[in-house]
C-alpha cells in the first residue's frame, strides 16, 4: 500500500498532537492521609513553612497554653500541635495547663493534610503529592480573654516525579514561598 504524499504529514501531525495532548487528575486522599513517607515530609514542610511567618513574641516571659481547634483530626493533631507549641517555646515562653496559662494561643486548623494527583501523556507522565498547612492564630490574655493578637500563616509544599517512557526520574520538593514561587527543597528533613 502506498501512501500518498498529501496524507503523510496528516499522520506525523496526528502524532504529534497525541503526544501533546494528556489528562490531569488530583485525587483527594479521604480522611487517612499522611500515610506515606511523601506525603508526611510534604505536609511537614508545608506547616514549617506556615509557621515561619507566626509571630509569638507576645508569649515571652509568659505561662502559655496552645489550644487547637477546627479541622484537627487524628492524622495531623499530634504534629500540628507539636509545630505550634515548638514555636511558642521558641519565643521564650512556658508552656502549662490551661488553667495555670497567662495567655492562650488558639489555634484553628483550617486545613492540614495533602493531596495527590498526576498527568499523564503517550511518551510522559508526572505524579504529585501536594501539602497544605492553613492556621489561624488567635492570642489572648488569660485573665480577661483579651485579644492580643490574630495572625493568619499559611504554607504549601508539593513533591513531584516524573517518568519518560515509562523510566521514573528522580522526585524532588518544593516550597512556595511569599512570592507565590516554588523553590526547590533539597532535603525535606533538613527544612526548617
């Protein structure tokens, strides 16, 4: 069978827009998340991330207790509890029961946990796991219920690896940062 000259670039065309032309999922991972090493290490840059824009100078000197509240669940309780109360011992402060606290840091989660997702193409394919840490954090004084301070911090980290032809390359890690881009983490157990 011969093929005519006139259909011959119809067919290098018709590759080339399969090659070009993929699909994109983001799958929600329901409620027992964080159970990969990939996705812990994304949502934990993600809440450093977050907190390197908490400012808890106001807990100083001060008895302190952190209370959470909002989206906590089992998965992220422990580290978003330990994130905050880290931070606020890092400003100088000492951490107690509620009762004995000159102020109370309350923290509302209003998301912490991750995502997965990917696209896929004839020749490549990419996956991703994507993080978010969203916190609202509201200071008050103990004694009267004063606010002394409300602070919004937010962080996003993301690991992609991509594969060509079926060959996986090497996943990495990013953080975006105040500028809205996405820097490269070289080592997510190092961030902080």
């Amino acid at each position: 069978m011969k093929i005519s000259r006139y259909y011959a670039p119809c067919g290098y065309l018709l590759v080339l827009l399969s090659t070009a032309v993929g699909c994109s999922t983001t799958q929600k991972t329901g409620g027992v998340g964080l159970v990969s090493v990939v996705a812990q290490n994304v949502v934990r840059v993600a809440g450093i991330r977050a907190m390197q824009d908490a400012d808890f100078a106001a807990t100083k000197g001060k008895f302190s207790h952190v209370k959470l509240t909002g989206f906590v669940d089992e998965q992220n309780r422990g580290f978003i509890d330990n994130l905050v109360r880290t931070k606020v011992e890092d400003a100088g402060a000492r951490l107690v029961s509620e009762d004995k606290a000159q102020v109370l840091v309350q923290v509302t989660v209003n998301s912490a946990g991750n995502d997965s997702g990917g696209s896929s193409r004839v020749v490549a394919s990419s996956k991703r796991t994507e993080g978010i840490v969203d916190l609202d954090l509201i200071l008050r004084d103990s004694r009267d219920g004063t606010k002394v301070s409300t602070q919004h911090v937010r962080g996003e980290a993301k690991y992609e690896q991509s594969s060509v032809m079926g060959f996986q390359g090497t996943g990495k890690y990013f953080v975006k940062e105040r500028t809205g881009e996405f820097v490269e983490v070289p080592n997510p157990t190092n961030y902080r």
